[in-house]
C-alpha cells in the first residue's frame, strides 16, 4: 500500500486552514491592539469570562499545556495585562484578574473578532458550517474513542 503524502490529506487542509486563519487573525488583532497575541487575547476573553477559572482549565480551552501558559502568563503580567495573586481560597494557586489595560483589550476584542470570523467564513453557508462542525465533531470521536 502506498502511503499519501501528508499535504494530501484532510489533515493537512484542516491545519493549514487553522494557520491562515491565526496569521490573518493575529495581523488584525496586532493592527487594532499594540502588544498582545492571539492567544493571549483568547486568555483575557476566558479569565474575564470565568474569574474563578483555574490555569489548568484555562490551559485546556487555549489548547495549551501548562508550561506553555506558565510563559504566556508571565508575560501577560510583565505587560500589565493581568494581575497574578495568590488564590485565598487554595494557596498553591493563582487567581487571576485583568487589569484596566487588561479590561480595555477585552472591550475592543470584540469588534476585530467579529471580523475576522465574518472574512474567514464569507461565502460559507450556515448549513456548511453546520456540516464541517458535524464532520470535525465525528473526527474527534473517532480519535478519542480509539484512544489508548
């Protein structure tokens, strides 16, 4: 059996669609709003979103692992995104709050966003989105299901 190349597979148009997507989004994103990444604006939407939010759990909405958002929120704070203080109610873990600048990325999100996902989906039907949700829902369940 010959073997496909990997740029010939769906996998590869997932990913490589997934890369355009964060490219075009972080150009926008940076355009609108000096100093910060796609995933860090990611982070601020979650921890104004969830303020109890743990870093374990944030990790996992960002697709993070825990060293990788360790660094990023490093950084946040070295920005003055985000404030980091020790949780009172477990003290071997952070709580985590946006700052006024944090707070004031947070309100102009919304509109870069909007556009963004407006531009990468223009000319795609609902029922498409539906479709390709449903498509990638069922690629997840095979992988998890066959999971060791």
């Amino acid at each position: 059996m010959e073997l496909i190349l990997p740029s010939e597979t769906i996998f590869h148009a997932i990913e490589s669609s997934i890369k355009a997507y964060r490219k075009f989004a972080q150009q926008q994103i940076g355009a609108q709003i000096e100093g910060i990444t796609i995933d860090q604006s990611l982070a601020l939407i979650y921890i104004d979103k969830y303020p109890a939010l743990n870093q374990m759990a944030l990790a996992e909405f960002l697709f993070k692992d825990t060293a990788s958002l360790t660094r990023m929120i490093k950084t946040m704070v070295k920005n003055g995104f985000i404030k980091r203080d020790i949780n009172p109610e477990d003290l071997r873990r952070y709580k985590l709050s946006l700052t006024t600048k944090g707070k004031k990325v947070v309100e102009a999100l919304p509109e870069v966003i909007t556009f963004n996902r407006r531009t990468a989906l223009e000319g795609i039907s609902q029922d498409d989105q539906n479709t390709l949700r449903r498509i990638l829902q069922k690629i997840r369940d095979n992988c998890n299901n066959h999971a060791l």
